[in-house]
C-alpha cells in the first residue's frame, strides 16, 4: 500500500469532499493498491462522524458523484431555499419519501436544502411519523455538515445557523 502524491489531481490530501451517499468527508491520502491483480490508485476518504473510512478509484471519484465542498454562494441559496414554502406533494408517503431519498443522496445541497424545507415542523404543527423525522435528520445532518465544513464553523454553530433560518421562516 504505498502512498503517492497526487499533485496534479482534482481532489488531494485534506480536502474536504462530498461523497453522495455519505454527505462530507475528508480525503486521508491517495493511496496505491492491487485489487483483483489490478494496481488502483484509491482515495482514501475519512467520515469522522460516522467512524468510517471509504476508499474510492481516482478514475471513478467524479462519475461516483464525488465532488468538491458547495461554493459559497451555493450555501446562500441553499439556506435561501430553506424560506421557501414548503412543497409537499400529494403523492402517497412512500413515493414522496423516495423521492426525498434520491434527493438526499443526489449529494446536491440545494435538493438537500429542499428535503429539510419540506420536512420542517415549526413547534405549532403535529409531530411527525418515524419514517420522515428519519429522513429530516439525515437530510439536515448533511446540510449543516456541508455549511461547517464551507463557512469554517463548528458544527454546533452551523446547525444553529440553519436553525435560526428555519424558524425565522416559520415566523
């Protein structure tokens, strides 16, 4: 397992990734390793909150949908979208909680955003079901992480920030 220096790629060392499926992570090293008699250079990618580690082929890092930490002004629309009216459709609960799954996991931060808009309860409204507080979580997990990670903010700071624009919403 020998550990290269990847000067030239898209992604190195310590950056801070998203990876669709898993929300923002930072790469460790890029890495050397044969698999199936095949040499493949891997990016070695830590998702410290989840206590995992992911490795992922240099050649397949942006057709996995990896890509790099939303811009600023990416963030700003994305906490935009959260003032928005929430879009509920009428659709029966398990075509719109996959749906809100394929959002969640498209790694896009404003179809994110869209998932914690349309999901948010203010104090006032009934509680939701198991199966959409889950998807509430995940979905504002993955937002607050990426608006720490791009604002440079404790993740405590980030959720309150995000919080602060739901509720103001709902005001």
């Amino acid at each position: 397992m020998a550990k290269k220096d990847m000067s030239n790629a898209q992604f190195r060392p310590n950056d801070y990734v998203v990876y669709p499926a898993h929300g923002v992570g930072r790469i460790l090293s890029i890495e050397e390793q044969e698999v199936a008699g095949t040499r493949l250079e891997l990016f070695v990618i830590s998702f410290e909150k989840d206590k995992m580690t992911l490795r992922v082929p240099t050649a397949k890092a942006t057709a996995t949908g990896m890509r790099s930490l939303a811009s600023p002004d990416i963030v700003e629309r994305a906490l935009a979208t959260l003032k928005g009216r929430a879009k509920v459709k009428r659709a029966m609960w398990s075509r719109r909680a996959q749906e809100y799954e394929q959002k969640i996991n498209s790694g896009d931060l404003i179809s994110i955003a869209e998932v914690v808009r349309d999901l948010h309860r203010a104090e006032d409204q009934p509680e939701q079901s198991y199966s959409e507080r889950q998807l509430y979580e995940a979905a504002l997990e993955r937002l607050t992480r990426e608006v720490a990670a791009v604002e440079e903010l404790d993740e405590g700071d980030a959720a309150a920030r995000v919080e602060t624009v739901l509720t103001a919403k709902a005001a």
